[in-house]
C-alpha cells in the first residue's frame, strides 16, 4: 500500500504542476531539465548526458515506473 501511495501522490502533484508550471513531471522535458539543473553544480555522469540527449525514453522509462508504483 505505501508503494503505490508513491505512485498516488506522484500522480496526484504531476495533475497539479500541469496546471500550474511550463514544464510538469508529464512533460518529456522534465528529466532533461532536472539533469541540466543539477550539472550546473556537479560534473555531467555517462548516463546523465545520455539521457539529456534522448530525454524521450527517459520520459517513457518515467511513466513505466509511475504506472508500476501505481498498480
């Protein structure tokens, strides 16, 4: 039950910043942009960089993981 209440309240302010900010937790730019954020502070990983390049199968592997949480 605590597993999928993550999924829940992962759903739940994702609905919200839709509404509310340019870019949600449902936009594939999302992840891209959360990476951007933190190699401002930090070097860039392998994966991190891989993935700001093909921010679209990060976004893919996100939802999978919600939905997983959810169900």
């Amino acid at each position: 039950m605590a597993y999928s209440l993550t999924g829940f309240w992962k759903l739940f302010w994702g609905v919200i910043q839709l509404f509310s900010v340019e870019v949600s937790l449902f936009s594939p730019l999302s992840l891209r942009n959360t990476l951007i954020y933190q190699f401002q502070v930090g070097d860039p990983t392998l994966v991190g960089a891989w993935f700001i390049e093909h921010y679209v199968l990060g976004y893919m592997f996100y939802l999978l993981a919600v939905a997983i949480e959810l169900f």
